[in-house]
C-alpha cells in the first residue's frame, strides 16, 4: 500500500543526516546499494500477531551511497505485511492502529527533515 500525501516525496539529504534522522526514528537502513537505499520501520499489531513494515524509498541524486556526503531524494512511502518465510504483502489490508502509527513516523520524518 502507497501512503499519499505524505510531504516526503522530493525531500532531499545527504546521507550522513538522513541515517541520523531515520535511526532517531527506529528506521534501519536495510537495502541498499550504490544508487538506492530502503528505510524500514517495523511495526507489530498485537491484536492479529502480524509484523507490517513501513518503507521509504531514497535514490541518489549527486555521489555515491557509501559517501557521507551523497544526495539522496526521497520517494514514496508504503507499508507491506511481512509473509514466511520472507518478503512483503503490499495489498493485504493494513490495520488502523498500524496506519496511524505510520503516518506519525512520516510526519515526524518529514519536519526533521525540513528544518
């Protein structure tokens, strides 16, 4: 599921201060690779047992990823539940509280990153 609307869309970085915002926030930088990076925020639903993560989307513009000073820009944000043995459903359902927890992480991300 794509999350709209979020103001993080364009938002740009460098990397050494998005990874500082992004870990003050429990994201992990999981994939990444020379041009593109995934930021993930795990989420657990106690009520279904059901592990969801949300995922930011961050391409270089000027550098390289293992540079400090490499430009990155965002890109959409979207939420996947986690299926066995690996790997994301992004069409299953997402819960409420799930939602609304991701949506103030977005905000949250999205005002650090603007100042």
């Amino acid at each position: 599921m794509i999350i709209e609307a979020t103001g993080l869309t364009g938002l740009k970085s460098d990397l050494a201060h998005l990874d500082e915002v992004t870990t003050k926030l429990g994201f992990v930088r999981w994939q990444w690779e020379y041009t593109r990076a995934t930021y993930d925020f795990k989420m657990e639903d106690k009520a279904s047992k059901a592990v969801y993560f949300l995922r930011v989307n961050a391409r270089v513009e000027t550098g390289k990823l293992e540079s400090p000073y490499a430009v990155l820009y965002l890109e959409e944000a979207y939420i996947g539940k986690e299926t066995f043995p690996h790997g994301l459903d992004y069409n299953s359902p997402i819960p409420e509280n799930v939602l609304k927890i991701s949506k103030q992480k977005l905000d949250q991300l999205q005002q650090l990153l603007a100042d």
